[in-house]
C-alpha cells in the first residue's frame, strides 16, 4: 500500500496544480485514485467506503491555503485520517497515535498471546519479553500452553533466553489450563512483574480453539489479551480478526510481518474490524524486531513521507558509543584510522539494518533517487569489502601500507575477488584516513564542506 498509495497521490498533485479549492468535481478524480491504492493493499471493502466518506467530507469546499495544491491538501486530510483510523482515542476524546501496554495491576501482570498458527505468536512472545526487560525493566516469564506444534515449546525456550527472559517448563502431555495455572503461581512465587502466556494456534479457525483460549482467558484473568495477525494475509487477518474479536475481549493487536508487506491494508482493516488499537508491529525477524506502533509515523510511511523518528532510533539502537568514543580517542591522540577501524564502522552500519533498511525510512523522494539497483551494489560492495579486510592478516590490518603486489594478490584469492577489488577498498580506505585526519585538526566543518565532492565513500551509492 505504501508504494501504490504514495506514487497516485503523488501524480495527483502534479495534476492538480492551479487549482484554488477542492471542488465536487476534482475530489472525485483524487478519492477514485485513493480507493483503488486501499482495495488492492487488500483492506477491506467496508473499511475502505467508511475512510473514503470520511475524507470526502472533510475535503469539500476546502479552500487550499498558501502554496498548497488541491492535491496536497488531499494528502494532508488522508494523512489525518490514516491516523485517525489506526490510533487511539486517549480518556478526553483526543487522539492518540501510540496505545501502550497495560501493566498496572498486581504482578504478575498477565499476558495473553492469541492467534493462529504461523501468525508470529511464539517470536512475538520473545521480542515483547526483550521490550519489556530493556524497554520496561522489567523481570519476565514465558511459558507455552501449546500442546499440539511440534517442538512449540522447546522453539519458546530457545527464544526467550535469546530475549533475556526466564522460561516456565510445560511438556505436551499436560493440559493447557494446568501448564498457566502452574506458571502463574510459580510467577508469583518467585516475584516476576509479567507472565506471557504462549498460546496454541491452529491453521484455521476452530471451535476447540476458541473453547481453549476462552478458558484460559477466565482462568488467568489477562490484563492484556493481544491478537497476532500476519501483515501479510490480507482478507483472511480481516476474517480472523474477526472470530478472535467474538471469542475474546481483545484489548491490542500485533501485526508481525509488516517489513515484508509491501500492500499493508492489514493495519487499516483489523483496527477498524476489532476496535482494539495496534500496540506493536513486527518490522524484522531479528529478536529486537518489534517496534511499539505509532499510528503517525506508519501513515506517514505508508504516504511515502519516510520515518525519520525511526531512522533516528535505529541508529542510536545500532551505534556502540563505546567504540565510537575510543576511535574518537584514538584518532585525538595522534594514532592512523586503520582498517580494523574501517571493519568496524562497516560492522556499524550492518547492525542498523545496512544502507536498505536506513533508506527505506526516508521520504520517498529521496530513496527513489538512490534506486533499488543502487542499493544493491552499494549492499554487494559493502560485503566485498568486508570479505577483503577478513583475508587479511592482523598486521596487515594494522599497517596497510605493507600491502604490495604480492601480499594483494594473496588477499585477493583468499576473498576470491580481483585485484583491482583489494586496490578499490585500500583507495577508500585511504579517503577514509585522511577524512579522519582532518577531523584531528579540529577541521570538521571545512571536511562536511568538502564531502559533497568526495567519491566512491565504502556503501555509499554513487
């Protein structure tokens, strides 16, 4: 949805440009464009007519104010809505875009995961264990009442000490109600803030299911019950969002998958079809991968206007500060930028999702200019580069200028690359150096001056 949604909108205003008001007649052509981008991101067709009425109604007879086109003005009333439809009304009527987690009750506060199978419940489970230890501080336990999915529970255990969590034992011959009654006391026992309980899915909607998780709902008496739902299953989230919603009283969703869904019409349809607000999207496999739902900055993606709040947070995730202040050091004191320093910044950027992910939360505009082709190269040098620098010896690392004829040709056939590759990487490297030198000498204003003419920087599409 985000790329369809953005490149009609954005014709749009090209086509709308002299025009002073949004007229019955103009809105027609934008709303028309609108409609089309929501049916084929798959959001569902009752969803789509309410958002349309909406926005209509709100746009007619709108006067367009300074510079803006009609066009623009449209994306603006959208980008509203967007939010509107995906965040929270807060206690005194006013919209919310984040809805956090719940936690004020007596601990354990409990947790409850619902879904089906293959929704994302289980890794889900260990990226909300993380968020909660890093995020919340606080102390967690996991445990899986799902006695069906082959190695489920031993797939739960993994991941919660992968997230820093403690796992509560379960066995498949035990029954679901026993596996939670048993984790609850044991939380409480032992003085956990939070039980999130892992709950069996099937690969479709059942009675037994919903017979099952309803049980455990009275049992445990969650303060959270959140529903799981692929991004990526279009209509059927809608059917499944649905049947979750009667079984139980949902208080949030999470959608999982949402960095492979290039429609995104889930997040617009299981906000409207359960009422419950959107607490968390998966945006990655890896274990911190979660990311708390912002209603504002998911409708500015999706309208191609980037995430320049994530970018942030992304690179602040990814930065080792500690590192960085000792290169910062060193470099202070006198001592050459060598390429064990160059790896390392190379290891910096991957660990901030590499080049992609970082402008994939630019405005649009600005990734377009990059290409998709570009990124790729600048993905496949950055690997090669990395691969070279590992054929090296630590000397070697230490003290590049020992690197001559024979000592590239070894490299070379050690990374299984070319020649010119090894002179390639020891040229930019060389950039590198002496950018860092200047950087000694107090020269750091003159040096971002001089940046825009200097070329072939490691990553960086040319």
């Amino acid at each position: 949805m985000a790329s369809n949604l953005s490149e009609r909108l954005g014709r749009l205003v090209k086509t709308m440009r002299g025009q002073a008001r949004i007229t019955e007649s103009n809105v027609q052509d934008m709303l028309r464009e609108v409609r089309m981008a929501l049916l084929e991101a798959d959001v569902a067709l009752p969803v789509v007519r309410d958002f349309i009425a909406r926005v209509k109604d709100k746009a007619l007879g709108q006067d367009v104010l300074g510079s803006l086109t009609p066009g623009q003005a449209l994306v603006g009333i959208v980008h509203k809505e967007l939010v509107a439809t995906m965040g929270e009304p807060g206690p005194d009527g006013t919209l919310r875009p984040v809805a956090d987690l719940n936690l004020a009750t007596q601990p354990p506060a409990v947790i409850l995961m619902a879904g089906l199978q293959g929704s994302g419940k289980t890794t889900t489970t260990a990226k909300l264990t993380k968020h909660l230890i890093e995020r919340r501080k606080k102390k967690v336990l996991t445990v899986s009442a799902d006695v069906y999915r082959p190695a489920a529970i031993e797939q739960l255990k993994t991941v919660t000490r992968q997230a820093g969590g403690e796992w509560f034992p379960s066995a498949p011959d035990q029954k679901p109600r026993d596996i939670a009654l048993a984790a609850l006391d044991h939380a409480k026992r032992h003085y956990f803030d939070v039980l999130i309980v892992d709950t069996a899915g099937r690969l479709a909607i059942d009675e037994a299911l919903m017979a099952e998780i309803r049980e455990l709902h009275q049992l445990l008496k969650p303060i959270e019950t959140l529903f799981v739902v692929d991004a990526m299953q279009g209509q059927d989230a809608i059917n499944t969002a649905k049947a979750f919603k009667e079984a139980l009283p949902l208080t949030g969703i999470v959608l999982t998958k949402l960095d492979g869904d290039s429609r995104g019409g889930a997040a617009l349809s299981v906000r409207s079809v359960t009422g419950a607000p959107i607490k968390f999207a998966g945006v990655s496999e890896k274990i911190d991968g979660l990311e708390v739902f912002d209603a504002e900055r998911h409708a500015g993606r999706v309208l191609g206007m980037g995430d320049i709040v994530a970018l942030v947070e992304e690179v602040q995730k990814g930065v080792d500060v500690a590192a960085a202040q000792k290169l910062a050091e060193k470099i202070k004191s006198g001592n050459n930028f060598d390429l064990e320093d160059f790896l390392s910044q190379l290891s910096q950027m991957k660990k901030m999702g590499g080049l992609s992910g970082l402008m994939d939360k630019l405005p649009t505009e600005i990734s377009a200019k990059a290409g998709q082709a570009d990124m790729d190269r600048a993905e496949r040098d950055v690997r090669r580069m990395e691969g070279i620098i590992h054929s090296m010896t630590p000397l070697e690392r230490r003290k590049p200028e020992l690197i001559k004829a024979s000592r590239k040709r070894r490299i070379a056939a050690g990374a299984g690359v070319q020649v010119q590759d090894v002179n390639r990487l020891l040229n930019q490297f060389e950039q590198m150096q002496s950018m860092m030198k200047k950087m000694k000498g107090g020269g750091l204003m003159k040096l971002m001056k001089r940046m825009g003419g200097m070329k072939g920087l490691p990553g960086m599409p040319r």
